[in-house]
C-alpha cells in the first residue's frame, strides 16, 4: 500500500504552476470562477501524481 508522500513530478509540477495561476487571477478580479477551476486543476494534479494515471504519466493519456 502506498502511502500519502509521494515525490514532485514534472506532470504535477506544471498542474500546480498552471492552477496557482487561476487561483491568484480569481483573487485579483474577486471572480470564484477561476479560482474553482485552478483548484480543480491542482487537485486533479494530485490524484493523478498518486495514482500515476492520465496525462504525463505512461506516455499516453487516457
């Protein structure tokens, strides 16, 4: 069984980034859209760098 840690990848790395990014455009035009939808992205980042599926993993997406 795996645990939580798992290590930095460059597949979450570029979630993370892009996610953070709609995040703090939601903060700066007080607007929950974007900052939903970054949410959204990152958390979706972490699902996938812990169960090593979709995009960026086994070089090919599902």
């Amino acid at each position: 069984m795996k645990g939580w840690q798992f290590k930095m990848d460059w597949a979450l790395l570029i979630r993370t980034i892009f996610g953070l990014c709609f995040i703090v455009i939601g903060f700066q035009f007080s607007d929950w859209l974007p900052g939903l939808f970054g949410s959204a992205i990152i958390v979706i980042g972490v699902i996938a760098a812990f169960t090593k599926t979709g995009c960026g993993y086994n070089d090919h997406c599902h």
